[in-house]
C-alpha cells in the first residue's frame, strides 16, 4: 500500500481554506533551519492554536503566512495555498495586496500596529482608502461600524482619540478592528492578550472568536498561554524547537495529551479550581544549530531512550485529526489532569504578622488613585494582590516599597513605621525589603554581568565583597538554577525567564526579609513561570521569605498566595484566605474575575 501523498491529504480540505505545506524557515549566514516540516490547514471559522515556549517558532511559522521572515531569516521551503494561490511565489506587489485584504496579522503589541501621532478614526479611514474601499462618507461610516462591532465607542469623541488616550484592551480591539475592515480569509494573531487582565483578555477574546465565526474567517493564534487556547481554539497545534510535535482537536490536546512535551507544558499551567505543585521543564528550549540529533526533545524528556537520539521522528496520526511526533506515544502511559495537586494553604495557620499596612491613601499629584487600603503580611506567607488594569496593585506595592511617595496612612515593618520614600529609609530596612518588577528587560543594568548585578547589593549593603561575595554569587546562581558559565555574560544574552531569574538572585543577594514580586511571570512561558514559583516558594519555605505577589492571575494565586486582596478602582473590595475567596466568593466583582479567568479544568 502506497502512503497517502500531500495531494490526498487535502482532499478533504474545505473551500477558503489555507493550507500549509512542509513550511521551513532557514538563517541566511548559514544553513541552519529554524523552522521545518510544518503542515497545517485553517479551515474557515476555525481557531487553531499554536503554542509553546520562547524558541520554538510560533511566530516564525505566523508570519511565514504572510510571506513575511525576519531579517535574517529566509523561507526556504514549502507552500502556503490560499485557494489555488501559492502565498510564497506570488510576485512582490501581489503579496503586497494580500497582507491585510486577505492575510491579516495582529500583532502582541497593538501600540506598534497604530500611528501614536494620528488620531483613531482617521487611521482607520486611511486604511479603507488604502484598499479603494467607498467614498468619503461610507469609509467614516465604516469606521464607526468596524469600532462598534468589536465592542467599542463609535461616536465623533472616540474617533478624534490618539492612541495614547486608549486603554490597553481598547487598542488591542482598535487592531482587531482594522483587521478585519478589509473582510480577510485568514487572520495570525500573535500574542494579542499578553498581559491583559483576565477581564479585559475575555473581551478581546470573545471579540475576536465572534467575529471569526461571522465572517467564517481562519484564524492562526499564536501564544504561550495554554489556558487561553483551551478557552478558544478549535484545534491545537503544539511547537516545540521549529517542529510540530503534536496537532489535534483541543479537547484531545488537553484531555489525551501524547506527546510527552504537551504533557510538560500542562504540568507546568496552574488550575484555578484546585492548588498544584508547580514545576517547570528541566533545561531550555534548544537554540536553531544546537538542536540535538533524534527527537528533539530528548534531552529534556522523562520517556527518552536510546532509539530516540537515533533518528527525527515523523509527525504520525494516532487517532482521528490526532498527530504526534513521537516513538513512544503507546508506551508512556494516560495521563491525568489534575496530577500534582496539593492542599491548598491552611487558612487558620498561625500567623506572625512582619509587615502591615493601614489606611493607605495614594496620590499622583491632586487625583487619588487608592482608598483607605488595609492588609498585613505574615512571616513565610505570600500575600496576593489582584484586579484588573488600573486597580492600584502595582502602586500599592511600589508605595509599600518605597519607590512611590506620594502616600498617606501607615506602612509598618517589625512594629516599626517606615518613611514614605526608600530613601528616607535606612539602609537596613531597604535590605530587609526587596522589590523585583515585571519586565527584566528593563530591570537588569544592559552595562553590567550578571556577576556585577547580583554582587551589587551585596556591595552596597555591606555584606560581602571580593572572592567572599562572588562565592556567593556563584551560590545564588545555583539557587535559581543558572549555570556558573553564565557569571561574565551580560543580560542581552539570557531569555526573559532567565533575565527573571537573576532578578530573583539580585534581590536574594540582599538577604531580604520580603519580597515584593510585581507581576514577575506575566509574560513568561508557563514552564518558566513554573519553574519561578517552584524556585519561590523553596525560597518561602526554606529561608522563611514573605512576599507580596501582585498578578492578575487568578489561577497562580490559588498555587502561589495563603490570602488574597481583591481590588477594584484603588480599594480593597474583598479579602481573606485564597481558598475561601475562590471557594466562596462574596463579592460580585470577584464572581466576575473567577468567570472571566481562563481554566483548563
């Protein structure tokens, strides 16, 4: 019997659909694939997730729909069949046409896909008149309903707005809008709610699903999130180091995963019903030209044996629209959703309360923005501060912490008040009180090593110098599991999740007694962020550190956080122990966080 050849596969294949044909992406320096082997087909009105960590070619493969590679990079092979068209040997000005008429893309920063200098409503008029689309009049008239079907304003106010003036969700559905103004077959979205709150990511969510489904329009969209695909996606395409390693219906990815890397990805994904033992994946995801020989996930993988370093595994169907890249798919046994759950914290634990605060009232020049805002922190516990965007959570904290002074009330340490501003503090409660903030980007001196970075509060402080304080450094490195090798690099060389990870390791250097951790994993990989709050909470039970973890992710604080702190527009507007609140919530607001919040279970 013959094997079923590309053409027989797509019999099959629904009219409008966009097909993908062994897709590979390649460096221009040198022969080095950075994405192979990829097939798939977006069906009209389907969501297909595509998923993974940082390194595995998601956006790779997104923008390769669209003709698109970096610089760098070249499309090397494949086909991309939209009707009878090859994406990829259309002449230039064709391909042109297509990007945003029939191939729309949406970007993880919408900032980046709007003029910051052009007001809303005329940006979307330039766009209709770059498409020949109407007259004057029918193209404002299209404005108003492209902005009113996903959800927003449309009036004179709204259109004359910069994008500045817009909240994060209104400029993320500004994007989605002027995507499909132009009525396109297909539509990539990469990354589109990284760092929205849960309220604000369900509306750009339930937007963009509505409008997929009316239009009958194929969507590619690409994220780390797994919860997220869970919540929306027909299908699940799972990526790991530039090759599928799984594609099946969502139900089958999440209920029957076979592949051992999906079963990693999932065990590392905290559950909103039930507290769980995060972990993360040992290693990191392999470089293009350092990938190893055989499957490429055997140097991480628990199932690996000899034969799988022999040879590149075949994606192969297991079942019905199921397909796994692996030899041993009937080997490794079932798996369980709910394995690695843990109880969750005692909320009648004896409580030894190290930081309080009372009263806080926050400013920024004449506007208060926080109310009367009431909470303590015990010794080894993790306080949660959670809410939507503009809530308060960040400014709390960096009030708590020093670095706002534009506060009233009482923020104590030890019994003690401390000043308003750090540096009205002493030196050893600004020791003893450790903030680490959300973007490692911007948080690690790009000057310094990560050697120079971690032995600085231990320099300042006066706790250690010379070979004594590299010692420990080389030791706090440890800590966070980061390799000695990487003491002299700078931090443009290490991922977001190893950037964090030194953070974590500076703050430690100052033997602190809290940390503040403002939205640490927000943008991580969820098997980075398992592995950060697996290296938390060691450092929560062995070491006795408090932290004041602000997030607004519901499900990570049901595994991270013993009490919780609700906010809503500044205030407090629910508060206790994270099993009752989640359990028995009293409060409308926190009914709608909960059923807002992406669950895989």
């Amino acid at each position: 019997m013959t094997a079923p050849t590309k053409d027989d596969q797509h019999t099959g294949v629904p009219a409008g659909s966009l097909v993908v044909e062994d897709l590979g992406v390649s460096l221009t320096a040198r022969p080095v694939d950075v994405v192979d082997d990829i097939d798939l087909v977006l069906r009209p009105g389907e969501v297909v997730g595509l998923v993974g960590e940082s390194g595995s070619g998601k956006t790779t493969v997104g923008t390769s729909l669209l003709g698109y590679s970096r610089a760098g990079a070249l499309i090397s092979a494949g086909k991309v069949l939209l009707g009878d068209r090859d994406v990829l040997k259309l002449p230039w000005k064709e391909v042109r046409q297509l990007r945003g008429e029939e191939i729309a893309y949406v970007p993880q920063d919408p900032a980046s896909a709007l003029n910051p200098s052009i007001r809303i409503g005329r940006q979307i008029v330039e766009l209709l008149e770059l498409r020949g689309v109407g007259t004057a009049e029918s193209r404002l008239q299209g404005a108003r309903d492209g902005l009113a079907e996903v959800g927003l304003p449309n009036d004179d106010e709204f259109l004359r707005r910069y994008a500045h003036q817009l909240s994060g969700g209104q400029v993320q559905r500004v994007a989605l809008a002027m995507a499909f103004l132009p009525k396109p077959k297909v539509l990539v979205l990469d990354e589109p709610t990284t760092g929205l709150d849960v309220t604000t990511q369900k509306m750009v969510l339930d937007t963009m699903a509505a409008l997929c489904r009316t239009h009958g329009v194929s969507a590619l969209y690409v994220t780390h999130d797994l919860a997220v695909v869970a919540n929306i996606a027909d299908r699940v395409a799972v990526m790991y180091a530039g090759q599928i390693a799984e594609l099946g219906p969502k139900d089958t990815i999440f209920g029957n995963p076979s592949h051992p890397y999906t079963r990693a990805l999932l065990d590392s994904i905290p559950h909103l019903s039930q507290a769980r033992a995060l972990r993360g994946i040992p290693g990191r995801t392999p470089a293009p030209g350092a990938r190893p020989a055989g499957c490429r996930f055997n140097d991480r993988c628990a199932y690996a044996v000899d034969e799988c370093r022999q040879g590149t595994p075949a994606l192969r169907t297991v079942a019905p629209d199921h397909e796994v890249r692996c030899i041993r798919v009937e080997e490794i046994g079932s798996w369980d959703i709910h394995r690695g759950t843990v109880p969750d914290a005692d909320p009648d634990r004896k409580r030894d309360v190290i930081l309080s605060v009372e009263g806080l009232d926050i400013f920024y020049g004449r506007k208060q923005i926080v109310h009367n805002v009431t909470f303590d922190l015990a010794k080894g516990e993790v306080v949660a501060l959670v809410g939507e965007s503009g809530s308060g959570k960040t400014t709390i904290s960096r009030s708590v912490g020093g670095l706002h002074k534009e506060w009233t009330g009482r923020v104590a340490f030890e019994g003690r008040e401390l000043a308003t501003s750090a540096r009205k503090r002493s030196a050893e409660d600004r020791r003893r009180i450790q903030y680490i903030f959300q973007n490692p980007y911007l948080s690690l001196n790009p000057r310094l090593t990560i050697e120079q970075i971690i032995k600085r509060p231990m320099e300042l402080f006066g706790i250690a110098k010379g070979k004594e304080a590299t010692e420990r450094v080389l030791a706090l490195m440890d800590q966070v599991a980061l390799g000695a090798g990487m003491l002299r690099y700078q931090a443009s060389r290490l991922s977001g999740g190893e950037r964090q990870r030194v953070a974590i390791a500076r703050a430690l250097a100052a033997e602190p007694d809290v940390m503040i951790c403002d939205e640490i994993t927000s943008a991580l990989d969820v098997s980075v962020q398992g592995s950060i709050v697996e290296l938390l909470e060691g450092l929560r039970v062995e070491r006795g550190i408090s932290m004041l973890f602000v997030t607004h992710n519901l499900a990570l604080v049901r595994s991270i956080a013993a009490r919780v702190e609700i906010l809503q527009e500044g205030r407090v507007v629910e508060a206790g122990s994270v099993v009752r609140v989640m359990e028995e919530p009293r409060e409308d607001y926190t009914r709608k966080l909960l059923s807002n919040s992406p669950r895989i279970d």
